[in-house]
C-alpha cells in the first residue's frame, strides 16, 4: 500500500514507521498517490496565531471573543477540550474553563497570515477556493508533472512549509471530490491527513451521521431525524424522487452525497455577496446617542471593506438584536448604491430611529447587498441634502490622509461616543 512520511516526505510502502527518518508520522492509502482534491483547514487558527505571538500562552487555554455577553470566535484545543466551542455565548464559555485566557480578537494579522499562506498555495495551483482565512479547496489534480511528485507529496510539504515559516498548523483531507475532501480534514485535526478514495466512499459513509453534511444546521438534523434519516445509510434507502418530494431542491443534493457524488469545480474566485460587520455589547444599550457612535463605526468598517474590494452595494440593512434575544432586521434600497461611510451611516441610522428604539440591545450590525462595481454607486446626488456631495468630498479627502499616515490620523467626533 503506497505510504508518505508527513515529516521527510519519503514514499515507501505500509509501515508504521518512516524507514527513512524514523517518524511515525505516516500516512497510508490505496489511493494516495492517485487523488488530487484537497481541503485544507487551519487547526485553531485565530488561537494558533495569538500563541504564535505570545508564547506565554502557548500550555494555556485560549479563547477568541470579547466581553462576557460577546461569543465565541475560535478556541484552541486545550479549551476545547472543556467543552468550548465556536459561537458559545462568552459567558457560557467561562463557566467551562474558566482559567481560560480571553484575547481580543485581531483581524488585520489574522487577515495577514491568511495571505501568506495563499501565497505558498498558489505555489501548488492555481485552483484555489478560499472559503475563509483559514481553510480553502484545492486542486491540484494533474500537477504530478509539473511538480515532480504527486499531490499528497506537495500538501504534506505545503502543512510543514506553513508550521516552519508561519508557526501555524493545518490539517488536510484528500479525496476525489470537495464534499469528501472538507469532511475528511475534520477526521483527525489537528495536523491530521486523512484520505477518502472513490473505491471505500460508500462503505466508509454508510454509519455516519447525516449531520456530517456540510450545511445541515440544526433545524435540518431535526427535519432529518423526523424523517427517519441519521445515517448516510438511512438516507440512501430513499430515492431521489421521495427525497425532492419531502425536502424540495435540497433533496437532491442529499440523493448526490449520500452517495459521495458531488460534480461540483473548485472556483478560484467565488463573487462575494455582501459586506457586513456586528458587535455585541457588554452591557445593554437603550441610549441612541451610544448607538449612533457604534453605528459609525460599523458603517465606516463596512465602507473601508467595500473600498478595498472596488464595489458598493444597493441595499443597506440594519440588524439589531434586543435583549431578550428577538432579533429585528431593517433594509432599504438606494437607487444607485454606494460605499461611502457617511452615505451608509445616514441610511442606517435612518432605518434605526423607524424602529422606535422599544427596548435596549445587546448586538447591532450594518452591512451592504446586492453589490455593484464601485464606478456604479454615488452618482444620484441628493436634492434633499445638498451637503452630501461636499462630505463625500471630504471623506475621500480623509481616506487619502488615512492611507498615507495611518488609521488614527482623522478621527470623526461621533466615533469617540
């Protein structure tokens, strides 16, 4: 059975160990040498970054959030371990491992690392698929030739290239489509690298949870299991016409992949659809003088993504969650789009003060849809507020500041409420 040390990248057959190095970091598969979709995930990746930059966290339990009403964003293993888990309310997260180390989450470096280990994927191939900072599809299918080894030989390099330069870990699945390879890199995180080939696909899906499937949220697990459906096993006794009936166009994709079929291509570069960002308070706010600086600063976050991207959306929307939980979300449409922060704050402020303000809240958020290239947006004017198009002025004005001296140059005075 062909066999690749993860450590050495020696290829050799079956064994237990690396007759080359020693280690017992093999992997081994009938297919190893013959499969080319890839998956790639980074192991705990906000988590690994802050113990990358501070040491001292490195034996201790890390969670990534804000605040005891924020939640979850990541947690490394050791707190997983407790329990923790991503999207967790922070407080619930505590009570779990309360000798947890809580950092702040910082985007700008997360975002960083990001780039660079694309740059070291884009080594391997062009075919890549983000789907977030950490984690991407691959193809790398008919890049033997080219490389002069096969593709588990050039992942295996990629995970110990992004450990040595990056301080980062990843794990990997490979298999022969994007379904399986995502599934197989959470079978043995972390540093795992785990293969699924074509010939063992139904056998090896047959006793898996259905809730496997990337996708099924809860209330689908729940629509499955009242049907009957926990296994990949359960699910195949249906036919595809009984499944369309029962679960509409989600049916079919069901009928493909408990079968382990998925046709679809990995895509460079998936359209985004739109730009938003929230925030979770510590405590909750009623006061609209507080809000107002919040939603300063989330449409300007939202404007500064949509600027470096060079586009701009028609719809903005208001997401306001109170403190009971209940969650309102307010939208308008503007005739010709726009990107500009002032422009998005005005129009989500706007659909705040409709709301009535019934109760204090404990997140809001801002964000941008139905986008458009940049070049589109901003040209209506305003007749109702003929100063729009002189503070459009000045806020290009204070983006050119901003790129040449910082951040923090120009500040408005709403931002510090």
């Amino acid at each position: 059975m062909p066999a690749l040390c993860r450590d050495c990248f020696h290829t050799l057959q079956t064994a237990r160990r690396c007759t080359a190095c020693g280690s017992p970091r093999v992997t081994a598969h009938p297919e190893l040498f013959d499969l080319g979709i890839a998956h790639m995930d980074c192991d705990a990746f906000y988590a690994s970054v802050e113990k990358r930059d501070n040491p001292d966290l490195r034996d201790k339990p890390v969670i990534i959030g804000g605040g005891r009403r924020g939640v979850v964003s990541t947690a490394c293993y050791i707190a997983r371990i407790k329990g923790v888990r991503s999207a967790m309310p922070m407080f619930q997260a505590l009570k779990l491992c309360p000798e947890a180390v809580v950092v702040k989450g910082r985007m700008e470096v997360y975002a960083q690392v990001s780039r660079q280990i694309r740059a070291m994927m884009e080594d391997l191939t062009p075919a890549i698929e983000p789907l977030s900072l950490d984690e991407a599809f691959l193809d790398l299918t008919g890049t033997a030739k080219l490389h002069g080894a096969p593709p588990a030989v050039m992942l295996a390099r990629l995970v110990k290239r992004m450990a040595t330069e990056l301080g980062i870990t990843g794990s990997i699945g490979l298999s022969h489509n994007k379904f399986l390879a995502k599934l197989a890199s959470d079978l043995d995180k972390p540093q795992g690298f785990s293969v699924i080939g074509a010939a063992e696909t139904a056998d090896f899906l047959a006793d898996k949870p259905v809730r496997m499937i990337w996708g099924i949220g809860a209330a689908g697990q729940a629509s499955l299991e009242k049907a009957g459906i926990r296994t990949f096993a359960d699910l195949r006794r249906w036919d595809r016409r009984a499944l369309q009936d029962r679960f509409g166009s989600m049916g079919d994709r069901l009928y493909h992949l408990s079968r382990g079929e998925d046709t679809r291509r990995i895509a460079r570069d998936r359209p985004v659809k739109s730009i938003s960002n929230e925030t979770t308070f510590s405590d909750d706010i009623a006061d609209p003088d507080l809000i107002d600086g919040h939603l300063w600063r989330l449409a300007e976050k939202v404007a500064d993504r949509a600027k470096a991207k060079g586009i701009a959306g028609r719809v903005v929307t208001l997401k306001l969650k109170r403190a009971d939980f209940k969650l309102l979300t307010r939208r308008t449409s503007l005739p010709d789009g726009t990107q500009m922060a002032d422009r998005l704050y005005r129009t989500a402020r706007a659909l705040y003060d409709q709301t009535n303000h019934p109760k204090p809240y404990r997140l809001i958020g801002v964000g941008l849809s139905e986008l458009i290239p940049a070049e589109a947006a901003d040209t209506a004017g305003d007749l109702l507020d003929p100063g729009a198009a002189r503070r459009g002025q000045a806020e290009r004005a204070t983006d050119a500041i901003r790129a040449r001296f910082g951040e923090d140059a120009i500040l408005k005075g709403r931002a510090l409420r």
